[in-house]
C-alpha cells in the first residue's frame, strides 16, 4: 500500500529543519557560537549531522534540544503526522495512512499538539474586538472516579441536559472567545462565566480603550468600568445586528465569533471523546491553526517553525 509516509523523503526533512532552525548558519545549542565543525552522522539516521562546538565543546545534532530528539519513529514519520495534523485529519486516519499502531499515533499527537499550544505566540487584540461564549462537552475521559453523577434519563434513555449555562462540574465547561475584527482569536476554556473569572484574561489581552461588542449577558456589564468602550446586541429581544451611527452598515454585532464557533465545532467534530484535561490543548493548537491562517504546506512551516523555536 502506498502511503504520505513513503513519499516523504528523509534527507529533504533534516535539510528542511537545519534551513529553518538555523537560517544564518548552524548555531551551538548551547552557547550560541557559530564555531562549529561537523562530527559525522548518526548511526542509525544517515541524513541526521552531527557537529562539535569550538567555544563550548557541546556535542549535538540537527535534533538536539528539539521535540524530535531521542525518539524511534523517523523525522520524516513525525512531519508526516504534524502535516495531518493541520489537515485536523483523526488519529486513527493518522495510523492508517503511516501504518503506525493507534496507540503511538496518540501518544505523537499528544506531544505535538500540547508543544504548540504551548509555544503559540502571545496575542494582543485591539481595535474592535468581539466577546462570545460557547459551551462544549468534556467529561473527564479515563478517569472514571471523576465522572460527575448524571441527571435523570428521557424516555429514550440519553441523559437529560441541566439547565442553565454549562459550567466544569457539569461536564460542559464554557469556552471563551475574544476576536479582533480582520486579526486574530484567543480562546479559553473556563470553570464558569462570572466577572471574576474573564475579568483578568480581558485585561491580560485586550489593550485598554479598545471598543468591544458583546450580547446582553450580564457578564460584560462592567468592561467600561475596567477601560473599555461597550456596546452590545440583544439576542433575547431577536436583535442581532445593529447600525448605531446610520452609515447602513450595521456594525454592532457578534456574527464574527459566533462564525467563529462554527469553525470550532467542524474542527473539534473527528476527535470524539475529548476529556476536560485534554481540551485547553485541543483550543490552542486550533487558536494556533486559526492565527496562522494558512493551510497544507504554509501551515505545516508554520507548525514547524513554533516548534523549532
């Protein structure tokens, strides 16, 4: 069968990782030095160089110091699955298409998933910027003593959903989201919406003055006492856009982020079964992917040069 796996070619992937990680020629890992002198080959990966520092003396590689050193699947295998990745391609997809067991495959993606989420670059949002929130369920996968106690069953036996907004003890955690209009996305996962809990990732994230829109709900009441502009719409009134200053574009509104959730929801959809622990990674390898915006080849570069960093 032929598979992504076989038509990578090895020597191109650590060309591809020397060209990206050292651009202005190779660097000690250590003390940064550009006296460097190469050491031959790794044994078991003939493309793999090696080198010796002359101010230090570290010894290292192409991969040293890399969330790729020290592992048994090929450089390329690892590429290949950060590729599919970003396709948002599902772990048993994954397995199939690099004939790799399922259980390697999750542990691979795992890794690289939470590595970008946590090198993903810091964001800043200003200018106009909308505030929603969407809830997704997340029980707690593997851990069956942390299983909350459910409520009552329907006729068809599904468990009937609880009323009022979805908080982390009842296995459907609120997300989130703050997009500037044209820019980029931050998204959160939180153990309920009160002022308290959003009140120190606005200000974290979004410069002071910026003009914020919002729906009703009671949460945001205060963002112009914490230095923001505010205007809202009020979906339980059937208003879902407004033209406040009567140039016929109707401006106020929250259409961006809830676009938004819908790209969420399509990304999150392959992955069943995502636990509590596990979604905030999920979140930032998709606010990631989303920030890039760029897809196939672009995002792959993009994904590699983060994790090069």
């Amino acid at each position: 069968m032929l598979t992504l796996s076989k038509l990578i070619d090895e020597d191109k992937c650590y060309e591809t990782i020397r060209t990206m990680r050292w651009p202005d020629g190779v660097c000690c890992t250590d003390c940064g030095a550009k006296n460097i002198t190469k050491r031959g080959k790794h044994a078991t990966y003939s493309a793999r160089q090696r080198y010796i520092c002359g101010e230090c003396g570290r010894h290292f590689d192409d991969l040293t110091d890399t969330i790729f050193a020290g592992r048994h699947q090929p450089l390329k295998t690892w590429i290949a699955c950060l590729y599919l990745m970003g396709l948002n391609v599902s772990n048993q997809q994954i397995a199939d298409e690099l004939s790799l067991h399922k259980d390697d495959v999750h542990q691979m993606t795992s890794e690289l998933r939470q590595a970008v989420a946590d090198k993903r670059p810091e964001v800043q949002l200003s200018g106009t910027v909308e505030f929603d929130e969407v809830y997704v369920t997340a029980g707690h996968k593997g851990q069956p003593e942390q299983v909350k106690k459910k409520g009552a069953r329907d006729a068809d036996g599904k468990l009937k959903g609880l009323r009022g907004r979805g908080t982390l003890e009842t296995e459907k955690p609120p997300i989130f989201g703050m997009i500037q209009r044209g820019g980029e996305v931050v998204i959160k996962m939180l153990a309920n919406v009160q002022q308290q809990t959003i009140k120190p990732i606005i200000q974290s994230m979004v410069k002071p003055g910026t003009l914020i829109y919002t729906d009703e709900y009671d949460i945001y009441a205060r963002l112009e006492t914490w230095g923001y502009a505010h205007k809202s719409v009020c979906h339980s009134a059937g208003e879902y856009a407004r033209d406040d200053d009567g140039d016929g574009f109707c401006e106020v509104h929250v259409n961006t982020m809830e676009g938004f959730w819908s790209l969420l929801r399509s990304w999150l959809r392959p992955h069943r079964g995502i636990s509590q622990e596990k979604l905030p990674i999920y979140l930032g390898f998709f606010e990631f992917v989303h920030n890039a915006r760029k897809r196939g080849k672009a995002l792959l570069g993009s994904l590699l040069s983060t994790l090069l960093v």
